[in-house]
C-alpha cells in the first residue's frame, strides 16, 4: 500500500522536518466542563518555504489573528488548519474551544469524576488546541489555568507554579512555567478537587524537590507505597545511571478514567488510579509491585523520553525500549538477591511470550521500529516496549555493564533537548564502544521471533564438543525474506563434577559451528541463559537431560526454563507427568534453598496462549482440557507435598508486600490451588477459612478465585461477602468483576449466559477502561476455554462488544479488536466462525483504530 492507494497510511520514510519552529507557547484554558475556551499564543520561526499546517480535531475555532492582526488567509478542516503566506517571524494567536465533557475517547481534555485531565500522547494535543502536534516540534510552555475556585480549588500543569490568583465571580487562576523545551505530546494540565501527599528529595548534588501525589480526598491513605516506589526511583536514576530530578517539582495525579496505565508527562505525571493507590485491604502483592514499576517507569522517561525525546512516533521504542530495560532493571535491583532478580527475569519473559510471540506471529507484526501505520495508538504493543526493552538488553549483554553505560553517557551528551531516532541511539552505543551495530541493526528493521536451531556433538575421541546453531526467522506482514539476526547467546557447560566459566556466543550466521577441545564427556549444555535473546530455541533435548539442567543449573532462570520445557512437551501431547518428572517436582517442593516465589514459578503451567504458539493448528478446547489433567495429575501425586508446602509458608506477623513475604503468599496460594485441585469438598473449608481470617487483599482474592474458580458451595457467599465489602471501591471490584470473567467452563458449559449477566450488573460501567477492561477484555483475552465456546457465541459477544466501544473509545475498543488477532492457527469450525465475525465487523463504519486492526487480520 502507498500513500496515493490509500492516504490514511504513513510511511516512516516520508518523514520530513517541520517548516515552522514554535520557540514559545502561551496557553490561557478557561476551564468549563461544557465549553473550554482555550487562547494559545505562538512565538513562531519560519525554517523553510510554505504554507503552516496545524493539526485540530473537534475543535471549535473562534479567532485567528497573527501579529495581532485579524487573519482571514486560511483554510479549515475537520483535521487541519492551514495558513498561507506567512512572515518569517511572527506571533500567532488562535482561540478555540472543546467541550471536555462529552470527550468520552479520554484522548485530549477530558472530564473524569468531576475533575479535568488531559492525555496527550500520541496525537491529543490537537484536541485542545490547533498546532504542529508532532514530536520534534519543541518548544517552552507557559500556561494559565483559570476554573472555579469550589469546582477546582487545585489548578496544574508542567514545571513551576510562578503566579496564582484570585478572578471575578468565584473564580481563581494559576500560572505555571515549564523551563524545559518539550514535544506537545508531554502537555498537561489538572484541574479539580484533589489533595496531595507530600515530601521532600534532596538530590546527590544538593538540591531540594518537592515530590507531590495528588488523588481524591477519600484516596488519601492509601497513597504511601507510590510515594515510597517514587523516591526509591529517584535514588536508583541517580545512583544506577547518574540522572537527577532536574525540576523543582515533580507530580503524580491519579486518575479513574485512562485508557492505559500512566503518562510521563514533563513534571506532572497523570495516572491510571491502578497504578497509585495501595494499602493491604484492597491491593494485592502483584498490584504492590505493579506501581513500583510503573512509578520507576513514568519517571524514568523524564531522561529516556522527555529530556531525549522521539523525532517521529516511528521511533517510539526509541523511549519505551529503553524506558522498560531501565524499569526492568530497577525492579531486579530492588528484588535484593540474585534469585530475586531471576524471579523478575522469569516474570518478564513469561509475559514476553505469552504475548509478544503471538503479536510477532500474527497479522499486526511490526519491528520495533514500525515502517508504517495507519493509527499510532495501534503500535503502542509488547513489541514496541517488551521487545524493544529486550533489544536494549541484548546491547547490554553484548557490551557489558560498563560500555553500555559509556553509551548512555554519551547518548545524553549529544542529545540532551532533541528529539532524535533509533539509529541515533544505536550509533552512540557503537560509537563509545568501537561496536559495529550494522548486523544489530536487523533487530529494528525486521519483524518476527527468530528461531535458533541447536544441534551438539560430543567426539569421544578427539575430546572436542560441538555446538551447530542455525537461525530462521518466518516471514512477516510486507517481509518476506530476513536477513541473519546478530543473536548474543550466554551458554554453559554443565559437567557432574567440574564447575566450568558462562561464555557468550555470538550467532551472526544462519549456520554457525562452536568447537570446543579438550571436553573429556559429554556435558549437558545450557543455553541461552537468562533468555539473553529473544529467540524460540528449537533444542531436542530429553527428559534426562533437562531434568539435570532442573535440579543442576546453576542459572535459575533455565532451571525454570527447563521444567517449562517438560510440561509443555507433556500438556501438549497429552500427557500426564511421568515419575522421574513426579520426583523432580517434590524435590523442587522438598529444597530449603530455593526461594518460594520461584518455586511458584516453576509449579505456574505454561499459559495457554504460550501453548498454542507451539501448535501448527489449535483446539482451543482439548489444550484446556490436556493442561487441566496434567495439573489434576501433579495435584493428586503430590497432594501431601502441597499440604506441607500450604502450611509451612503461611505468613505470621505484620503484612508486607516484600519480595520475600510476596513469594511465600504466592507459593501457599499456589499450593491452596494444588489442595482443591486434588480433593475440592476436604479443603474448600480451608479456602473459605483463609478468606475470612486473613489480613490482606492477595490471599483473600487468592482464596476467592479458588472458591469461585472451583465452584465451591462457598462460591456465591464468597463473592458477596468480597462485594459488600468494596462496594465503594473501583480497583477493588474490578477485581471482583475479574475473577468472574476468567472462570473457565467446568464440563464444557459455556459462560456467555454468566459473562452478559456481569455486563448488566449495575456497577458495570462501559465509558470506564478500567471496568471494561476487567469484564470484556479479560474475559475474550484472558479466559481461552470460556471464549472460544463450541458454539461461536464467545465470538459474538467479541463483535457486539468492539462495536460498540468503538462509538465510545476507540483505543479501548481497537485493543479489544486484536483479540482474534490469531484466528487462522485455529481448528475449523473455531476458525471458520472467528473469520466471519472479522468480516460482519468491516461492513461497519470504524473508528480508523479499529479498522486498521481488522484490515490486517484478514489481509
Ligand atoms: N507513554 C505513555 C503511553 C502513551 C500511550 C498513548 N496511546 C505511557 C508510557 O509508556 O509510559
Ligand atoms: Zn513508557
């Protein structure tokens, strides 16, 4: 497709610089919930010859005037303002307005529960006002907030607060400087009745900041652990990567409407409530460790995205890659212990896998670095962030802790305060470390997950062992052929007595042969180590062999990796654990060592996504039933070990969302699960016993599941019990709604009939990401055997539901859209049924989000 067949699509080569700079932004906003009148005064340069086109979208203009003269020379649009025959230099003024209040796509300036937010990123800016909304466009902002003093006592936006003020009747202004040149994208503005929890930073070079996060009144207390992840985030920056705060101030507000998780916006971070608030009644371990992450992640972007910014939306991986390695890291380093850091490894992965392959499989794959796309809401993917973080890391591996660091360095010595592209990003990495990154660039330029063939040969005679590895990578939307990927490989050799040196192998050929001399037996080889790349190994090794890499590896992660391996063989066969792999399991139960949340990890069965990757065509519903009798095997052998396990890792003392106390909640929950899976009617009463006389949100929802799940007798009480409670609270019952949407059928019945009921329960709310999120998307992304129901219906109910969120949302609906994204791997009639719903949906008028995501599954 090019741009003259259909002039919806952009094309990362068609990228040229803006003829306009804009060196000043003056924003007035007249905040009012019906009409906001928004004056915005331009001090702008010509750079090159023509006319100056400004984005706008629902926009009402009032007035132009450049130079303070009345202009008439323009044309206007539903998208575009465009004007001609403009001076070289000159001051440009345009007033317009937008009506927040009835902005339901939550792109732009919104209204959440009374209060202002906006959201700006990618393209939002042009919502609020007309303007070069583009990311290499960067200029200083001054902006005043005018809005009623009882309606919005609290009046934000980016930088420092230089002037407030009382107005006329009732109502009051605030204006705030932002001293850093930004992209429109990284905008904000709050306005509303918040109250803020506060402290104070004093940086490594002696400069104290004030650290604010601003929720509703009622959400005060439980803001403590965000406040807590925001300071460990400030010290881990300066001490890992030698980057300070560089503001006054730097805010967090929460928000109960937001289409994602948060933004970094320069200053004044908005985000999703999920991400903020915490207390042990009503968050769980996994939420707990969430806001870190995100916390660490929104501020990290003030250098890896807001200081060094993306010159076009082509280059996102450019600040999300980059932005995730570093949180990634941040969380290893505070898990505290090298298992620590294998447990946060694994985490990753899992996730890398479980979605990211089958995005990189199917019809929306995309390199890192996009080279077209139709809306840029549809690439903000695991691809762009998660592969993209695993890209940097790759760069990590290849050139160490300290080369990868004097690349960062220079990196921000010659970039600081532009916006610059991957390639930049690259050479300052080859350049501070005579790397020749030519190879490694395929990583950005090529789709798909690479296959690395493994083959061994032990010569007993010459005492060699060789290693032949080959790499394949499958063809991709608009790629046919690829060329050979630059793969880093840490691999070890594995002998009964002799401890031997991890080395790096770099697979730069598609066929490539290691020889390694004076190897007196065959060693066991461990590969791949840490997932140092991510590739889908293709290594035939025995049950023997890996059961000796799950009890001897001294990689923790390939040890997971190993006994992942053995259970996807088994499950996807349909097989039940043999012995030896019976004993393996108690011995990993048994081992003192090791640490319970690993543990967990290791007993948590592949997800069923993952194992439907591994099929050439899938039964959706015989993968379910083959994993749900793998795991009424490993139950039913080893039902005193789970016991055992349930009662030794039962928490005492005062709660706490530690790594350490987290796994142990994680390994009991998961041995509760053993215990019902074994015998439902003997330990269901040990379920309901934990949910009433716990003291916290992971194991009361843990024993919650398990009850609804299994459909206990104490199901319904249960539930009730949990909705009585949170009533009052979102995030909690989302939780509540959540567990609902992901009961898979027991004896093949099917869930529609239950999962339109929770549609119609009164505190379903559709206008509501994070509501819908917890019934529609999880239960068509996140429950395989209830959607893909026999009967089609799972199918329907996806079609109504995308339809109808796309006349309200359309990045929620667009994300909800690529849940048929893998409908050709499937069996007919589940394949035949998925293809006519794709095809009933493009009959219909689509948001461009939507469209693009169906166009490409059925292209
Ligand atoms: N940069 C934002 C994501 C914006 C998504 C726009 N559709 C959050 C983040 O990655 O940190
Ligand atoms: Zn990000």
């Amino acid at each position: 497709m090019n741009n003259i067949d259909n002039p919806s699509v952009f094309h990362r080569n068609d990228y040229v610089a803006p003829n306009f700079a804009i060196d000043q932004v003056y924003l007035d906003f007249s905040l009012n919930p019906n009409k906001t009148i928004v004056k915005s005064t331009l001090q702008m340069r010509r750079l090159s010859p023509g006319s100056l086109v400004l984005k706008g979208e629902d926009l009402e203009l009032i007035s132009i005037s450049v130079n303070n003269e009345d202009y008439r020379q323009f044309e206007l649009n539903s998208k575009e303002l465009i004007l001609h025959h403009l001076p070289e230099a000159f001051e440009l003024e345009i007033t317009s307005s937008n009506q927040p209040n009835i902005n339901t796509s939550l792109m732009g300036l919104y209204v959440s529960n009374d209060n202002f937010f906006t959201q700006c990123e990618a393209e939002g800016f042009r919502k609020i006002t007309y303007f070069l909304d583009q990311p290499d466009v960067l200029s200083k902002y001054t902006v005043k907030l005018s809005g009623s003093k009882v309606d919005y006592p609290v009046l934000l936006s980016n930088g420092n607060l230089i002037e407030e003020g009382e107005l006329n009747n009732g109502w009051h202004f605030a204006v705030w400087e932002d001293p850093f040149l930004k992209p429109s994208y990284l905008f904000a503005l709050v306005a509303g009745k918040l109250e803020a929890l506060e402290r104070h930073y004093v940086t490594n070079s002696g400069e104290k900041k004030l650290l604010q996060i601003w929720v509703e009144k009622k959400d005060l207390s439980r803001t403590a652990h965000a406040m807590e992840s925001l300071v460990h985030s400030i010290e881990w920056d300066e001490k890992r990567f030698g980057l300070e705060l560089d503001l006054e101030r730097f805010m967090i507000v929460a928000v109960g409407d937001f289409n994602m998780g948060a933004m970094e916006n320069k200053g004044l971070n908005i985000f999703n409530t999920k991400y903020v608030l915490a207390d042990q009644n009503t968050a769980t371990d996994t939420d707990f460790a969430n806001i870190e992450s995100v916390v660490g992640h929104e501020y990290f972007h003030n250098w890896t995205g807001n200081r060094v910014t993306c010159r076009d939306w082509f280059q996102l991986s450019l600040k999300e890659g980059l932005t995730v390695f570093r949180d990634q890291e941040f969380s290893a380093d505070l898990m505290g212990s090298a298992s620590g850091r294998a447990v946060k490894r694994i985490e990753d992965v899992r996730l890398l896998r479980q979605v990211q392959f089958p995005e990189d499989a199917g019809p929306m794959a995309h390199p890192i670095r996009p080279d077209s796309y139709q809306e840029i809401n549809n690439f903000y993917t695991v691809t762009v962030y998660e592969k993209g973080a695993e890209v940097v890391r790759m760069l990590h591996t290849l050139l160490g802790e300290e080369g990868f660091m004097k690349g960062m360095k220079l990196y921000f010595q010659r970039h600081d305060g532009q916006a610059v592209t991957c390639d930049d990003f690259l050479a300052c990495m080859a350049n501070a470390n005579n790397f020749n990154a030519k190879q490694f660039k395929h990583w950005y330029s090529q789709a798909g997950t690479p296959r690395v063939k493994v083959k061994e040969h032990f010569d007993e005679i010459n005492k060699t062992y060789t290693i032949q590895l080959s790499q394949y990578c499958p063809p991709s939307p608009n790629q046919l052929v690829k060329e050979a990927f630059h793969i880093p490989l840490k691999t070890k050799l594995l002998f009964p007595s002799q401890p031997t040196e991890e080395f790096l192998i770099e697979l730069q050929q598609t066929e490539q042969e290691i020889v390694l001399k004076d190897i007196l037996q065959k060693p066991i080889l461990s590969i791949n180590r840490d997932f140092s790349a991510p590739i889908i190994l293709e290594f035939d090794q025995n049950e023997n062999e890996l059961l000796t890499l799950i009890s001897h590896d001294d990689n923790a992660f390939n040890r997971w990796e190993a006994i992942q391996k053995i259970a996807s063989q088994n499950i996807l066969n349909n097989l039940t654990p043999s012995q030896p792999l019976i004993e393996a399991y108690r011995n990993l139960i048994l081992d003192p060592d090791l640490d319970p949340a690993f543990k967990e990890l290791c007993f948590t069965l592949p997800a069923e996504t993952y194992l439907h990757e591994q099929l050439v065509t899938v039964d959706p519903q015989l993968v379910h039933q083959a994993k749900a009798k793998y795991q009424n095997e490993l139950a039913l052998a080893l039902k005193n070990e789970w016991l055992t396990l349930y009662q030794q890792n039962r928490s005492t003392g005062e709660y706490s969302p530690n790594p350490i106390d987290a796994g142990k909640r994680a390994l009991k929950n998961f041995a509760l699960k053993m215990l019902l899976e074994a015998n439902l009617s003997v330990h269901e009463q040990r379920a309901f016993e934990q949910l009433n006389t716990c003291d916290n949100m992971t194991d009361f929802l843990a024993a919650l599941t398990l009850l609804v799940h299994f459909e206990s007798t104490y199901s319904a009480q249960a539930l009730e019990l949990y909705y009585r409670r949170h009533q009052e609270n979102d995030l909690a019952l989302d939780k509540w709604f959540a567990i609902q949407a992901t009961k898979a059928p027991l004896n093949q019945r099917s869930m529609l009939e239950e999962i339109r009921q929770l549609k119609q329960h009164p505190d379903f709310k559709i206008r509501n990401p994070n509501r819908v999120r917890s019934v529609i998307h999880t239960f068509c992304m996140n429950n395989p055997a209830g959607f893909h129901d026999i009967s089609g219906q799972g199918y329907e109910f996806w079609y109504d539901n995308v339809l109808e969120l796309d006349g309200i949302n359309p990045q929620v609906a667009a994300r909800l859209a690529r849940g048929l994204d893998r409908w050709k791997k499937f069996k007919i009639p589940y394949q035949t049924m998925m293809h006519a719903q794709l095809e009933k949906l493009l009959t219909n008028p689509l948001s461009n989000d939507v469209k693009e995501v169906i166009q490409k599954a059925l292209s």
